[in-house]
C-alpha cells in the first residue's frame, strides 16, 4: 500500500488577525486567548478547488505554522497495490481484460460449463426483520412507506424515488427477507418477486435496474442469497436465475466503467469478484476484478479512512459490500486479498468519530441519525475492534468529549461534485449531545428522502438552513444543486482544536473559520467552540470577520440556527435572551445568548429509517453589519 501524501505548504501567512476585525467586547468572555489569525480569504470561483486549512498546537504551547492541505478535503487518496499474482495470472487478467471469455481462457477446447454456483454464502450482516415480515405479509416496507408486491412495476419505464429503485433493483430485500423467519419459510415469497423482475427484465438493457450500481447490488446479492431464490421444486425458475446472474456479470464486466462515482464503482467491482468466486470458470474474472477493486477502493478512500463524499451513509455501505465480498471468498476457502482486510480496519475508525454518547450516528452529508444497535451490528459483521478515530479531521470534522458530552462539528467544505451524493452546505455545522440525548443536531435525512419523508424537501434538507450554524442572506455556505451535487461556495477552511484553561477548569477549544459568504458579502464566517471537561457547559461564539481590508457598508440579514432534539422541549425566557431547555430524564439546560431576536421555530429532524419527526429550533436572527459582527451563546446543564 502506497499513501501519497498531499503537499505542504510551510511559510508565514499574510491574512488580518482576529484581534484586528473583532470588536473588542465580548457578549460572553471566552476566555484569554484573543489573537488567533485568520487566513486571508479570496472569493470562490467555479473551477476553484477547495483547500482546508488547520493548525495545531502542544497544550500551553504555541500554534505551529499553518499547513494547507490536499484539495480533496484534505483527504489523501490512497493507493493499494493489488495482489501478488504469478506471471501466467497476469496473461490471464489481460486476456480477460481484452475481452476473451473465461472459457476460452481457462478452457479453450472444451464445451462451457452450465451456470451453477460452486458455494453458498454465509453473511454475517443482519436485516431487518420488520421489513422482512412485511414482504412476506404482501408489501415492500421501504423507509416505513408499504407498497403491495402486486403493484410494484419493476420494468425499466417505471419512475420510482431512489430508495426504491435502490431496494427492488438492487434486491437489497433479501437480506431483510432471510432475517424474519426460516429460511423455506421465505423461499416462496422470494422467488414470486424475482419471477416478476424477470419478467420485467428478460435481458441486460436500459432503465435503473441497469445502473452500475444497481446491477452490482443485484449481483451480489443474488450471489449472498442465492438459497432463498434457488430453493424448492421450481427448476425452471432457478435456470432462469443462474442464466441472469450469468449475464449480468458479463454486462458489469463491459460496463464497469461507465459508473457515475468511485461508491457505486465499488459495488460493482465487488460483484465482479463475487460472480469470479462462485460462478464456474470464474478465475479470468476473479483476477480481473481483483485488480478492478483495488484500484477503485484506493481512489475512494482517503489516507484517513474516509469516503471522499464524507458521508457516513457511504461509508456504511462500503463496509457492508466488502464485508458481503469477504463472506464469498470464505465459502470458496479462499484467502482475502490483504488490501480488503486492510481496508475495513481503515474504514472502521472514521465512522465510529462521527457516534454520539448514546452510540449512534450523527446527521452528515444527507445521512440520517444511524442507531447504535444497527452500528453495532455492522461493526460486529466486519470483526474490526477498533476505538474511534481521534482526530478525524483529515475526514473533514472535529470530535471532542468530555465525560458523558459528545461535540461534533463539520470542520471541512463539502465533497468536490464529483464524489457528493447528497453533499450538503453543512460547513461549520454542530451536534452536541449529552448522555443518551442529543442536545443540538442537523434535521438530516437527505440521502433517504422518497419514503416518509417527502422527496420534494430532499434540497431543502441539504441547505444550510437545515443544519446548526449561521447563514447569511438566507443563502447557503454553499450552493446546493439538484442531483445531489453542490457548486460553488466554501473553498477554504482553517479549524485549530486545542486545550484551554477556562474559569479555573481546563477545557477544549475549536476554532474554525470558512469563506462561502466572502464572495457574496465580504464576510467570513468564524465560529469559536468551547467545551468544559466536565461537559455540562458548551460556549460559543459566531463572528463575521471583513474579507477584505475594508469592511463593506450596508447590512445583510443572518440566522444562526440550533436545531434541538426529538425529546427537547424549549421554553423561551424573559426579555427573549434565553431559553429553558428540559430532557425526558429531567434534567434542565439553559440557553443564553448575548444578542437580540432569540425566537423558537418549528423544524424537523428524520431518524435512520427515514422517518421525519417534528423538533423545535432556537432561532437568533436580525441584520449584521458588513463591518462585522460577532454573536455569543451558552448551553449550560443546571441540574
């Protein structure tokens, strides 16, 4: 494995420092340190490529030079060389690469073998049950919205929103189907829907049952699952499968390269190596796929163990393809390539950084608040045991404990359009949570609009008005685009994390600044965290810092934003300065602020099946002067 490290860039920095462009009182002190530079922002362009920034410094010492880092958020695309194979395995990987079939490679003079499946996969990833009782019951149950299997057009002019295209063109269903109940009690129900999408899909064509990604999934889940579909007397139905699994990989091996981004080349690959594994002959694809997947894997993943979508959605099923792989290569005795082995250990770490203190998943990158029983249970299946990443900045976000308190604060510009799936103008955003409830959060969700959750407010939900931080101008940090994608914006980031002392106790401090606002109003938006090591009290302060030498006239209006818990129900305080924040278990919080126009607002937050529920939202908003302007606040337990 080869880590190609992005460069540095050492010297002194040119930009104003804080000191300068901050106005000298602070609603809330947040304490001595009052001199920390800020990079000289420049306004963002199209073809611009995002940077983010970050230093660090010892405790009680002095912040090191500031390091520009790679332009792919800061993440280092690794390489992994594929396995060590002999001379004739590499003849047989270019032949096959150059369109000889595995027959005539591995057996040119004899007749091609019946499809068949040499082993049956165990897969030690679990369903979910519900949902699998539901199909057995008559309907698709795809996040918490029934559809009846009688009424699902599966044929390739059918619009469906993604998450269904995602579960009946990537039969992600049985999965949830095996885990409901023995497995001859589900034979039936899995082969009368894969009898109606062969019906629908005679042959490899057109339409979203032919995406990479789609077709990848299919594949190897039918592989994983083959004993649900091939069960029972029905012989001409289980022809007809082994004849689709058949071609199907061969439609992957031509069409792997026409996959939209790395994740869905990735299953694709995946599957090509699966279909090596357990379909006959399969040797000429297997070293093919290999190859393939390697390659994929290093161009997907950064030095860090991130997904370049720096979403925790895509990283979940990165884990769950490979893991899937893993269960294939065992059913044929085979060893795993080492760079699969590998790569779960990296990919492992990053997502445990983003778990809150009741051990679920936050709201990032449009996924949705993940619960520690099906997080657990992803991380059990892979076998990894590893801590959380301790600093995941090189992921794009900052995680800081303290006791039963968890912060997490999207420290990074959004994935390049390239890599986003359902990137969101989340830059600078926070969760905080405290025990087993989340104080402050993102409403979330994006990447699983379409079931109870309208897709229609699947944008809206990827704006930076759905996220805790401040927006200006009622406009985003970064322009959210249809297609999951995002334009221009924030392309600079500098985040410092350091030990402070505050009020005689020790405390962590993060201090980050980005630049999506530089362009449209000259200003650049700072946000100082901090978090006391006892975890019962989180300051901050918000801070429009001037871009340019001279602060712009005129005002723009702003909100800054805390979208609070499902369970948090908040009270306004007097003179509309704070508020009352109580908890299912009793215990109270507070709220301050030391600005004007704190209101409470309806929001919503969607949960990790996809279901939205209603949540409250402080709210301070008014007109800031494009001079600058800085915004205090306090969250402090007071039982």
């Amino acid at each position: 494995m080869n880590a190609h490290a992005g460069e540095l860039k050492d010297g002194p920095r040119q930009g104003k420092s804080a000191k300068s462009s901050r106005p000298e009182q602070l609603a809330i002190p947040l304490g001595t340190e009052t001199a920390e530079p800020l990079v000289e922002t420049r306004p963002a362009k199209a073809h611009d490529r995002p940077v983010a920034r970050r230093e660090s410094a010892p405790i009680g010492g002095t912040p090191q030079g500031t390091a520009p880092l790679a332009a792919d958020r800061a993440l280092v695309v690794t390489d992994f060389e594929p396995p060590r194979i002999s001379a004739g395995e590499k003849l047989i990987r270019l032949a096959y690469r150059m369109g000889f079939s595995g027959t005539t490679i591995v057996a040119p003079f004899r007749k091609p073998a019946r499809p068949r499946l040499l082993a049956t996969v165990e897969s030690p990833l679990p369903g979910d049950g519900p949902a699998g009782t539901a199909l057995r019951a008559g309907h698709f149950h795809i996040f918490g919205v029934k559809t009846p299997i009688a009424q699902m057009d599966f044929g390739p002019t059918a619009k469906h929103v993604p998450p269904v295209e995602r579960s009946i063109h990537g039969f992600s269903w049985l999965r949830d189907l095996s885990s409901c109940a023995p497995r001859e009690q589900c034979t039936a129900t899995a082969q009368r829907i894969l009898e109606s999408w062969l019906d629908a899909n005679p042959r490899p064509g057109k339409g979203p049952a032919w995406k990479v990604e789609h077709a990848g999934a299919r594949l190897l889940n039918w592989l994983v699952h083959a004993p649900l579909l091939l069960g029972g007397d029905h012989a001409a139905l289980r022809q007809r499968m082994l004849d689709a699994m058949t071609d199907t990989a061969r439609w992957l091996d031509r069409n792997i390269g026409r996959a939209p981004d790395r994740l869905a080349e990735v299953t694709g690959w995946c599957a090509i190596v699966a279909a090596g594994l357990l379909l006959p002959e399969g040797k000429p694809r297997r070293l093919f796929g290999e190859a393939g997947l390697v390659r994929a894997l290093g161009e997907l993943v950064g030095d860090d163990g991130g997904v370049l979508s720096r979403s925790p959605v895509g990283q979940m099923d990165v884990i769950a393809d490979l893991v899937d792989l893993r269960a294939c290569y065992a059913a044929c005795d085979r060893d795993v390539p080492q760079a699969v082995e590998t790569m779960l250990a990296m990919l492992v770490p990053p997502l445990l950084a983003l778990t809150h203190s009741d051990g679920g998943l936050g709201s990032w990158q449009g996924g949705a608040a993940t619960s520690a029983e099906r997080l657990k249970a992803l991380i059990d299946a892979t076998g990894v045991r590893a801590r959380p990443l301790k600093e995941p900045r090189g992921w794009g976000y900052a995680r800081v404990t303290a006791r039963r308190s968890t912060l997490l604060l999207d420290g990074s510009p959004p994935p390049l359009g390239r890599h986003a799936r359902h990137g969101c103008a989340s830059t600078l955003a926070f969760e905080f949570s405290h025990g087993e409830h989340r104080l402050v959060v993102n409403c979330g969700g994006a990447a699983l609009a379409g079931g109870q959750t309208p897709i229609r407010i699947e944008q809206g939900l990827r704006a930076t008005a759905a996220h805790s931080t401040m927006a200006l101008g009622d406009a985003n940090s970064t322009a959210v685009l249809i297609n999951g994608k995002l334009g221009a914006g924030v392309g600079e980031v500098e985040i410092d994390q350091r030990v402070v002392q505050l009020d005689g106790s020790q405390a962590t401090r993060v201090d980050a600044s980005h630049d999506g606002y530089a362009a449209r109003f000259g200003l650049v938006h700072r946000r100082i965290l901090i978090l006391r090591d006892d975890g019962q009290e989180l300051r901050g302060e918000d801070i429009l810092v001037p871009s340019g030498r001279k602060g712009k006239r005129g005002k723009v209006p702003y909100a800054l934003r805390f979208h609070l818990g499902r369970h948090v129900v908040a009270t306004l305080g007097e003179k509309g300065r704070g508020a009352s924040l109580s908890l299912p278990d009793g215990s109270l919080w507070k709220f301050a602020t030391g600005a004007d126009g704190l209101e409470i607002e309806e929001s919503l937050w969607v949960d990790g099946n996809g279901r939205p529920h209603p949540v409250q939202q402080l709210v301070i908003q008014g007109f800031a002067s494009r001079g600058g302007g800085n915004f205090s606040w306090l969250f402090k337990k007071m039982n």
